[in-house]
C-alpha cells in the first residue's frame, strides 16, 4: 500500500454522517453481499444508515462512546476520506430464547466491553488500519464481538488479535438471519 495512503484514525465527528453511511453500506456490500439480500446493502440501506449514524453522532453518550474512524487525504479528497470505523462500548444483552445459559432468555454479556462495529473498505484490507481501529477501539481490554460465521476473512483477523470463538452462536433477524459467531478475548 502506498504510504500516502495509510489511513490516520481519528475520532468521528457530527459531520462525518454522511461518510460513515456511505462506508459502512459499501462494505456490507462487499462483504455480505452473498450472505444477506440487497435490502441489507443497498439504496435503502443507505437511508437507514444516515439516520442511525446522524442520532449516534449526535448522541450525549457519543463523547464517552466514541466512534472511531480510519481516513485517507489524497489528491481527490484532500479534506480525507473515511475508509473504515469501529465503534466499542457496554454490551447489550440480546434475546436468545433458545439458548439455555440465559435464565431470562437472554445471553449474559461474557466481558464488559462489547465491539459493535469495525468496517473497513475492501481496498483497505490488510493495510493495518482494522487492527489500528481495533486498537482504538477496544485497546488491549477484555472485550468480546459477533461476527458473521460465514465470513472467514473477518474471523482470521479476530483470532490473530486474540478472540476466540466460545461456542455461542446466533441466528440475528436484524441482519436477515444472519448466522453469527462469538469471539471472547
């Protein structure tokens, strides 16, 4: 990768709604593209996506839940261009009706710092900016995250950061049944 084009992470802010949209429906395109239908990645995605990043931006809880963005300044964008996010924070105990660990039906949180997000661009693969986000994101913490079981690609860069599958796994009827895994690290 040309040095010119190593992303600097910095801390989103309110006006990079529309950027991070734009990111984060492209990079469901490229890697879900096969896992889920369009509805998930294209034009109304992308409606959906402005208005979830302009009220997480927005949000008071976004200064002590920050979102973390990888940019690029090049010739063509010169005032950046965001190529990937991560955004961590407290866990959210979500409904696992069928899972017997969970008294009440949900699946207790394994560790206190949850990643939610981490994107990146496909041509940005392997550039280092994942884990520098991850860095960001996370630090060197306890943490755990779901990912796509079907995403091999996004699994071997957990595991070399130190995440490992638990057993848990879910169906997500958010993302279309998306079959997910759980990392812990």
């Amino acid at each position: 990768m040309d040095a010119a084009l190593t992303p600097i992470i910095r801390r989103a802010a309110p006006g990079d709604v529309e950027q991070l949209a734009l990111v984060h429906t492209r990079a469901w395109r490229e890697t879900y593209a096969e896992l889920v239908p369009p509805i998930m990645w294209g034009e109304e995605a992308l409606g959906h996506r402005l208005s979830m990043w302009r009220a997480l931006l927005e949000a008071p809880e976004h200064r002590e839940t920050p979102t973390w963005v990888a940019e690029v300044v090049t010739a063509d964008s010169p005032a950046g261009r965001i190529v990937g996010f991560a955004r961590a924070g407290a866990p959210t105990a979500e409904p696992m009706p069928t899972d017997p660990l969970g008294a009440d039906g949900r699946l207790a949180p394994p560790r206190a710092l949850e990643l939610q997000m981490l994107y990146l661009l496909a041509e940005f693969h392997g550039s280092g900016a994942g884990a520098a986000l991850l860095q960001h994101a996370v630090g060197d913490a306890p943490a755990y995250l779901w990912v796509a079981r079907d995403n091999p690609r996004a699994r071997r860069f957990y595991e070399r950061e130190g995440f490992l599958a638990d057993g848990a796994e879910k169906i997500d009827p958010r993302f279309a049944d998306l079959a997910e895994v759980r990392l812990v690290r």
